[in-house]
C-alpha cells in the first residue's frame, strides 16, 4: 500500500492513522508545489485531482479524499477503535466530526495559504477560524478526545490543520481546552513517527 504525501499537508493525517493502524505501507512524497514526485513523475497522472493524500492499495486501486482514507484505514484494524463501528451512532458523530474538520477548519485554512489573497479577505476567513475553533475547545472540556475516551481518526485530523495556524497567524492561545489535546495527540509515539518521517520535527 502506498500514501502520497507531501510534509505537514493533510495528508499528515492518513500518515498518522498509519502508523497507528501499523499497516504495512510505503510513504511517497508528492510536492503540493511541483505537482511531480521524486523521480519526475507528473503526480497528475496518478490523482487527477492533483492533490494528496492518495492512498494506493495493494490491490492497484486509488482512494482519495481525507475523511474516506482515514475511515478505510481504521475499518482495516478494527481492534485498534480508530473508528467506531459503521452504523453505529458513535460512528456517525465521528463523520460529522471529519466533515467539520475538512469544510470548516481545513477549507477555512486553504485561503490563507493562497498567494495574492487580499489581507482583507485573510482577516475575514482568520475571525470565522476563530468561531469554529471556539466551538471544538468547548467540545474538549470535558473528555479527552473528540469522540471521548478513545482516540479516533478525528483526532489526527484534527491534530493536523490546528498545526497550521501558527503559519498564517490564526491566534490559537486562548483555547486552553485544545491546546491540552494538541499536547496529549502530539506526544502520540504514531504521530512523533509520522512527523519525523515528513522532516517536520528531528531526533527521537
Ligand atoms: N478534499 C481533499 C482536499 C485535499 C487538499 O486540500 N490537499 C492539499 C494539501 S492540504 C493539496 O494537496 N493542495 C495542492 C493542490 O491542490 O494542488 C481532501 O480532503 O483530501
């Protein structure tokens, strides 16, 4: 199996779930900026869509988006819970927690990485970022993770845009709920892994 990549991208979630999944896989990495891979392969000619993550299956098929590669992922390994069943109720709270991390967080960051976005524009799409990540911080309260006790694919996601936000100046600090959780999946031995594997942190 084979996850195309490129560092600190989203694509650092399905990374993440992985190696917490302990599939066997191999990471390509795929330049959100050259759009070719390390042996000059048009990466377009692989995802037509041109962006990661990717998941090659053994198989030859291709799966792509985020939320249904994480979820493909963990309904491989059931015994690990990084999905709750399917058909549960459990497993529907964890869908709406994908679709308001890629629609609401994620897509909400995606302007403030355009070139030639007006600052006005910025500060407009920083202020609903702040709404939104209210809202996750007030859903950290109480339990550890976004499903509860058991961490989920969510949380990878999760992990992985809030990461974004000192890059593009979206304040974070006041959000202490969240900040706990980003320390409790950060020190994760899959997701020191992954991050050293993308050249994102060094040492371990
Ligand atoms: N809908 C896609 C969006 C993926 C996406 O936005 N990928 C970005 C990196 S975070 C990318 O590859 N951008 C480069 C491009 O669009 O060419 C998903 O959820 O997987």
């Amino acid at each position: 199996m084979k996850l195309y990549y490129s560092p600190g991208a989203c694509s650092l979630s399905p990374h993440i779930v992985l190696l917490e999944s302990g599939l066997a896989f191999q990471a390509v990495m795929a330049s959100t900026k050259t759009h070719r891979l390390a042996d000059g392969t048009d990466y377009y000619t692989i995802n037509p869509k041109g962006y990661v993550p990717l998941l090659e299956l053994d198989s030859g098929e291709r799966l792509s988006e985020g939320p249904a590669i994480v979820q493909w992922i963990a309904d491989q390994v059931p015994e690990k819970k990084l999905a709750p069943p399917a058909g549960t109720m459990a497993r529907y709270r964890l869908v709406e927690w994908l679709n308001f991390i890629s629609t609401e967080l994620h897509k909400g960051f995606s302007p403030l990485f355009t070139p030639g976005m007006p600052e006005e524009a910025k500060a407009l799409f920083r202020s609903k970022l702040g709404d939104r990540f209210a809202h996750v911080d007030a859903a950290l309260a109480e339990p550890p993770y976004l499903l509860g006790e058991d961490f989920s694919v969510a949380d990878a996601y999760l992990f992985v845009v809030s990461s974004w936000a000192k890059h593009v100046g979206v304040d974070l600090s006041r959000f202490a709920h969240l900040a706990r959780f980003l320390e409790r999946v950060g020190a994760r031995p899959a997701v020191q892994q992954a991050m050293r594997a993308e050249g994102l942190i060094r040492g371990g």
